[in-house]
C-alpha cells in the first residue's frame, strides 16, 4: 500500500479539525493520531470477499473475510456484545441465501429431470 494511501484516514482526520490545532500537534502526538487511525489489518486475510448487488432503493454489499483468528479473546467477546449474531437483519439474510440455494437447486433437478426423458 502506497504512503498517500497510508496516510489518507490521519488527513482526513486533519482535514476536519481547526487549523491552529493542527498546527500546535508534536511529532508524537501525530504518531499517536495515526495510530489510532491507520488501517485494520483484517483488509490482508488470506480470504476476502466483496460483492455488491443491484437491490431495491440502491445496493446491497457483502463481505466474507476468512483467515487465522488473531484477535483477543476479550476483543472477541466485546464484539460478540457489540455486533450479535442473530438479528433480524442476518435472519432474514440467511433465509433468503437459503431459499435462493434450494430454488436452485430444484430447478436444476427439474431441467435434468426433462434431460433423461430425451
């Protein structure tokens, strides 16, 4: 990844605060900024998915990363808190990918179906 890249989320970050502020950040102190800024690591998994659909009112997008587990187990568990798995949201999600295999699936068994008959 390219410096400018690198540094985009600390511009940004500059860019909405007061120009005196700016101006009066140490050398540590902007160090300590990009820190806290600077870009997950869990953009460089082994696996990393994206896609995005066409869906009624804009797009829908999905994103499926995979890799060794690297987080605490404390940060897990905040997490586990923060973004729970059964929701509405994911419910209905994995009912639909659901429904959308086994349509599939049937209409792959019914074109087969008609083939033998040939």
């Amino acid at each position: 990844m390219n410096q400018a890249l690198e540094n985009g989320g600390l511009e940004s970050l500059m860019d909405r605060l007061p120009a005196e502020v700016v101006a009066s950040f140490t050398p540590e102190q902007r160090a300590a900024l990009w820190n806290a800024v600077k870009p997950n690591s869990w953009r460089r998994h082994p696996i990393h998915i994206r896609l995005s659909f066409p869906f009624v009112g804009g797009n829908v997008f999905v994103t499926v990363v995979g890799g060794l587990e690297k987080r605490s187990g404390e940060r897990r568990t905040r997490e586990r808190r923060m973004y729970p798995l059964r929701t509405m949201g994911n419910i209905l999600f994995l009912l639909g990918l659901g429904s959308a295999f086994y349509t599939v699936a049937l209409l792959g068994i019914f074109v087969f179906s008609n083939l033998i008959e040939f």
